[in-house]
C-alpha cells in the first residue's frame, strides 16, 4: 500500500460520511452531476484548447485541466440542487437509515469511478513520480483489473496529456513493471549492434508545428519498417543510413492498431536488409535496441537489452481512440523519444521487435 492507496481511503471515507449524512438521492444527483461534468471537460478541454491556442504544450495541457476542472465544479453544483429537492422527498417517505446507509455505500462507490478515472488519465502523461505511484498502488490496480476498459473519450484527452512523443501502450493504468533482468555482457551486445547498426534508418517527416523524428530498419531491398506513429500526419517522408544516404520514401502500408508502418524508398540503400525472427522468446532473452534520438544531431544510438516480459497490452491505437491489444516485449534498455519504430535485435542479427513506447 503506497500514498495513493492511502489517498483513495481517505476520499472514500470522506465520501461515505457526505453520502451517509445526504442520502443515496442527494448523493447520487451530487456526485453524479461532477461526474457527468468531468466526462463532459475531458470531452470538450482539449478541443477547447486547439482553439485558443497553437501551443500543444503546457500550455494546451493547462486549458484542458481548467475546462475539466471548471464543468466537474458547474455538474457537481447543478446537482446539488437537483439532488435538495429528492432528499427532501426521500425524508418525507421516512426512508431514513436505509437512504443514508445506501449514501454511504454509493459515495464509496462513486469514489472509486472517479479515482480510476482521474488515475487512468493521469497514468498517460509524462509524470513519471505520478505514474509510479499510480503503478504501485493496489487499490488502482484491482479497480483496473475489475472494470472494462476506460471509455474512448477518455483516449484522446489521454494522448493530449502525454508530451513523452510515445503512444499509449495501456487504456488505464500502466502494467507495474517486474524485477529487472540480467543485461547481456558488452561481447553479446555487440554482436547484435554490429549485425544491424549498418541497416537502422533514421526517419524525417516535416509535420503540422515542426519534425517528427523516428527510427526504422531496412527489411528487404528498398523496404523499411517504422511506427505508424512516426509517419502519421505527414505526406513527405526521408530516410537517411548510418553512411549519410538520404533517399525520399512513401508510405505502403500503416495499421494504427499495432503501430507499424511500412515505407516504400524511392531508390535502394546501400545497407543489408535484416531478417524478421517470428519465434516468441521469454525473459532473459539478450539482444540490443538501436535507434535516433530526437536531439538532432543525427547519431545512431545503441544500447544492450534483454526481454523483461512478454504479454498481452490492451491500450488504444495511436489516436487515442480505438481499443486494442498488442503482444509485447517489456525490455530492460535505453530507449528516448526518437528511436520509435528502431529494432530490437537478437545477437544472431535477426529483429525481434520494433520499438515503439518506453516507461515513464
């Protein structure tokens, strides 16, 4: 049990004394009306944002907050009133102790909707303090494990919230990471960074407010694979080699579930193609990550890496939008905003997975 296990008690019990001392129907109209009113910022903040503003930074992210802030504040009060009248009808029917246990109970209840929620929606951003603590707490975890999925509208608001340039991996809370395995030794690692360093691409796509910067790895003659999420948005592409070969590319293939896309080079590389291992492999596996970091400067980066976990993800598709499960790695490297779509390779020189998300 951490801080946010004791924070969600504390709320329930404030709730259960509010819910005890209002009744069910006082209760319900009260809390509900926030509730409607937090569904309804986190629908409407972001798009408010876009409209005042062509800042996706903090400065968006503050006017989402402020709109979710102000209509859960406006429902709650709305429902207050609304919710006087029927506790006034409830007193009169002598419902009593039944309406204020069933008070109790619902403000509990209530509680724990909006604390998953706000933990799912916070759990998305780049807080990376917050997010441990959210990934910690056992309380949030079993509400997450217990409920559906968190509603679509909430996909979006996520992404807008996340400033870490890596998509969402999980729709609600963020899977808590296992003990940490063993890294390869640097003679291991070095095989696998020396059979794919010459054929990891760097990717360029000017788009709406600036540069997408990503990774990718040549996968046949004049093939490369990279993230969806890299290309996304954007109608010129470039792929540039470790050797300074800059070569324009078109997207033929994009599947925004699994955040892949497929580039099509308008002339060859001089880099061999690497070939794809389609084995499944377990914890402790070695191999390598490569990849650009997105600071600019054009360096290949590449760091020894071991499988962690492999499992099931169900998150969102790049947009925020759509649920959908992906089979993933969970690896123990180095991985910063840029080397997205860069290959996960084994010492054999096969790729094993394509990076697309890193813990915060």
């Amino acid at each position: 049990m951490n801080i946010v296990d004791l924070a969600f008690l504390v709320l329930a019990t404030l709730t259960a004394v509010r819910g005890y001392r209002r009744g069910l129907l006082g209760l319900v109209f009260e809390l509900g009306g926030g509730f409607s009113g937090l569904i309804a910022g986190v629908a409407l903040g972001p798009r408010i944002a876009d409209a005042v503003t062509d800042s996706a930074g903090l400065t968006g992210v503050m006017i989402s907050l402020l709109t979710v802030f102000v209509l859960l504040t406006v429902g709650q009060t709305l429902g207050y009133i609304v919710g006087q009248r029927f506790a006034g009808a409830a007193h009169k029917v002598k419902l009593g102790k039944l309406n204020q246990g069933l008070g109790a109970l619902g403000g509990v209840v209530l509680a724990a909707l909006t604390f998953w929620l706000i933990g799912s929606l916070v759990a998305s951003s780049s807080m990376r303090p917050v997010n441990r603590a959210l990934s910690g707490s056992i309380i949030l975890q079993a509400l997450d494990d217990s409920l559906p999925p968190p509603p679509n509208v909430l996909g979006y608001f996520s992404q807008y919230l996340n400033t870490s340039g890596f998509p969402q991996v999980f729709a609600g809370l963020p899977r808590p990471i296992g003990p940490p395995v063993d890294l390869p030794n640097q003679r291991t690692a070095r095989r696998a960074i020396d059979a794919a360093a010459p054929s990891t691409v760097r990717v360029t796509v000017p788009a709406c407010g600036g540069t997408q910067l990503g990774s990718g790895w040549i996968a046949s003659d004049g093939v490369v694979v990279t993230n969806a999420h890299v290309v996304a948005g954007g109608a010129e592409v470039t792929v540039q080699s470790q050797a300074d070969e800059t070569v324009s590319a078109t997207v033929v293939r994009f599947d925004p579930d699994s955040d892949v896309a497929v580039l099509r080079l308008a002339e060859g590389i001089s880099a061999p193609p690497l070939r794809l291992e389609t084995a499944a492999f377990e914890r402790g596996q070695p191999g390598a990550t490569l990849g650009y970091p997105g600071d600019g400067n054009g360096r290949l980066d590449a760091d020894p890496a071991a499988i962690q976990d492999r499992y099931d993800a169900r998150g969102k598709d790049i947009y925020g939008r759509n649920d959908v499960t992906r089979e993933v790695y969970e690896l123990r490297s180095q991985v910063t905003q840029g080397e997205s779509g860069g290959p996960f390779v084994l010492p054999n020189g096969r790729v094993a997975g394509v990076v697309f998300a890193a813990s915060t």
